[in-house]
C-alpha cells in the first residue's frame, strides 16, 4: 500500500516552480497573480486548502488560507503563510503589494464569471488578465520531482491490470468488474478522484467498457464512451454483461499523490475476430512509429497526421479515434489535471519540448463490435520518449 498522507511537497520544488512562473509573469509585464483553482494551489503551495495564494512577479509569495489553516501550515513548505477570514482579508493582504501596480493575473479558463467579476471589482483600479495560458504551460514541463510521482502512480496502474486477469469472468457486468478494480486501486493507494481542467468534463476513474457498449456515444471528448449507469453521468461502465469473444477495453486514470498517469489495455474472454486484431495491431504500429520518431522539436500535429495515415494504410481510417463523432487528437497532456498540455491533435501546432508528459492513446471504434487499441503514458526525455507506464501491450487473452 502507498502511504501518501506525508509526502509533502519539498521546498526546493515549489520555489522552483514559483520562480519559473514568475519569469513569465516578468516576461507579460503581470505584476502578480491570484491563484484559486486547486490543482494550480496545490502545484505552487503544497496544499489544497481554502486558500488563496498570491504569486508577485518578485519576491515571496502569499498564502491566505480561510479552512484549514493548521492543514496548510502542515503541508505547504512556503514561508508566508496567514489565516484569513473571508475575501476582504485577502484584499487587506495584498492591498500594500496593489499600492502603484498596473496588472494582476487571475484564472480566468477556470474561474467562474461571478467570481471574476467579484475579484474585477476589488481589485479596481488595478487590471486584471489572464495567467492561464502562463501556468498551464508552467506545469507543461515536468519536473524530476513530478516524474517519480508519476512512476508510482504507473507502478499501481500495472498491478491493477494484472489483478484484472484473475477478476474477469464471463457474464459480469461491466460495473461489477469496475467495482472490484476500482476497490483493488483504492486499497492500494488510488485517492478515488481525480481532477479535469475542462468545464462539464467529469472526474472519474476512467472507461470500463465490452462489445458493443465501447462504440456507445457520450458527451466525453475521448474516443470511447460507454453506457454509463443512468443518464445523468453517461459515460464509462454499465450494466452490461461481459460475454465471450468481445474486446473489454480498460481505461483507467491512475493517480496517487496527485498525479495521474492514464493507461489502456485490452482484455477478451477467448480469442477476438482477426479484424478487431488487425486493428489493435495497427494502434501498436501507430506507437511505435510516435516513439520511433519523437524528439525535442517535434512538431504534434505531425505526429497526428503520421498516425491518422497509418490508419487510413491499414483500413481503419472510419474507426480511428472513434466511429462517427471521433476526436481529433491522439495524445492529451497529463499531470495533476487529466487534460493538460501538451495536445497531440490534429491542426494543432505544439513543438515537444524535453520534460512534456503526454498519454498516447491510438484506438480503433467498431460499431456493435468493440473498442481495441492502446494508452500509455510518455515522458519526452533529450533522448526522445520514455514510456512511464508498463505491462504487455498486446491483447490480453484469458
């Protein structure tokens, strides 16, 4: 079991990301910013206490905690660190730093229109602006400190596939079978949720899916979508039962500590049709040639455009990324949101960059059929792509 309840953030590393930051701020000519959302507090203080952090572009930062503040002063390693009371306590904070300053930064991808509009007008006369480009691509580039979180999170992803081969059984249904791997992820460490940056884009553990269910439309900007229990959250496992001879596809978001590595793969009851093999096949070729041909500098949408062609060589192009309302991209960012950068997508320009961590995930949608293919989590080394989460890639024949 991971015991994650004292692994703090160290000092070292939150100063590291502050400072990084803090040049873009400088660069933007932003003479601070006020940061809410909590995977942005969490990544720059340490906790994800009810707090507001504020980031000047130089000097020691502010963290302004309303509930806990005991937490927050056990677990942010930050020097300036007040109990506050509501958010004219936060003005009265800031208020000296505000004294000649011409622009602060908020969240404005995240935050809500009536809170912007309350932050707006405290904040008056000083500008506000958007910071969220400025810390999404902050957090793009990885740190060593964040890889190792990463690896323990792919470390407990690879026992859960492997616990799947002694659960599955015919004629469960599929929430049966989430059910017991998502009890098996908790007790070892899984923290149960997970965190997406995207509006209506809802936390969850990830797809459980079989047959013909893995082609079921959702509202999910991913390739699968699934049944779901009801329709008030349509997505991912339902219950149906699993049957012999049909893909179960399993796409679990694994995240300990915070950080959310996000992995594939493929389970049958008995062999799948040749088709459904080729095409899980061609999603192998598909990463093997991205890993073959990525290093800093490589431009994204090529690599889209290199796998989209493979597809279409292959036979599969109708069922690539999704049958009917498929998606544009085959790589998504991954972090401690489960949709950061960078974006591997078609007609979207991003160079790779060393430190860039990113799911590849190739699949393949047959309507009535099933879903094949493959997701693993990268991380783009000087040398080109390190594949941070492990286990047999091909189907997994019980």
């Amino acid at each position: 079991m991971i015991n994650s309840i004292r692994n703090f953030t160290p000092s070292k590393e939150l100063y590291g990301r502050m400072e990084k930051f803090q040049q873009r701020l400088r660069a933007e000519e932003i003479d601070g910013a006020l940061i809410v959302q909590n995977a942005d507090l969490f990544y720059f203080s340490g906790t994800c206490q009810d707090a507001h952090l504020f980031i000047p572009a130089q000097g020691e930062p502010l963290l302004m905690v309303k509930k806990s503040y005991d937490r927050a002063l056990q677990e942010s390693a930050l020097n300036n660190i007040i109990y506050v009371r509501n958010r004219e306590d936060v003005r009265r904070g800031i208020k000296d730093f505000l004294k000649g300053k011409r622009r602060v930064g908020l969240e404005m991808d995240v935050l809500p229109a009536t809170l912007f509009l309350r932050y707006k007008a405290w904040l008056d006369p000083v500008a506000v602006v958007d910071v969220s480009a400025a810390i999404r691509e902050t957090r793009m580039i990885k740190t060593p400190y964040e890889i190792e979180r990463l690896k323990e999170s792919a470390c407990l992803s690879a026992q859960m596939f492997r616990e799947t081969t002694n659960i599955l059984k015919e004629g469960m249904t599929e929430v049966g079978l989430a059910g017991r791997i998502e009890g098996f992820l908790r007790e070892k460490g899984h923290q149960g949720a997970l965190r997406v940056r995207a509006f209506n884009q809802e936390a969850f553990m990830g797809h459980l899916v079989s047959g013909w269910s893995s082609a079921y439309p959702s509202f999910f900007n991913g390739p699968t979508g699934g049944t779901g229990t009801n329709p008030s959250f349509p997505q991912s496992a339902g219950f149906k039962k699993i049957g012999r001879n049909e893909p179960v596809l399993i796409d679990y978001a694994t995240v300990v500590n915070g950080y959310i590595i996000d992995h594939t793969r493929i389970f049958s009851i008995g062999p799948l049709s040749d088709k459904l093999v080729k095409a899980h096949n061609t999603s192998l070729d598909i990463k093997r040639r991205i890993i073959k041909e990525t290093r800093p500098g490589t431009q994204g949408m090529d690599l889209f455009n290199m796998a989209r062609d493979i597809a279409e060589k292959a036979g599969f192009i109708e069922q690539f990324m999704g049958y009917g309302e498929g998606v544009n991209f085959i790589g998504h960012g991954i972090g401690l949101e489960l949709d950061e950068l960078p974006v591997i997508a078609k007609n979207y320009k991003m160079i790779l960059q060393p430190g860039m961590v990113f799911a590849l995930e190739p699949k393949f949608v047959f309507p009535a059929e099933g879903a094949v293919g493959v997701e693993d989590t990268f991380v783009l080394n000087e040398d080109g792509l390190e594949q941070l989460t492990g286990i047999d890639d091909g189907i997994h024949v019980i």
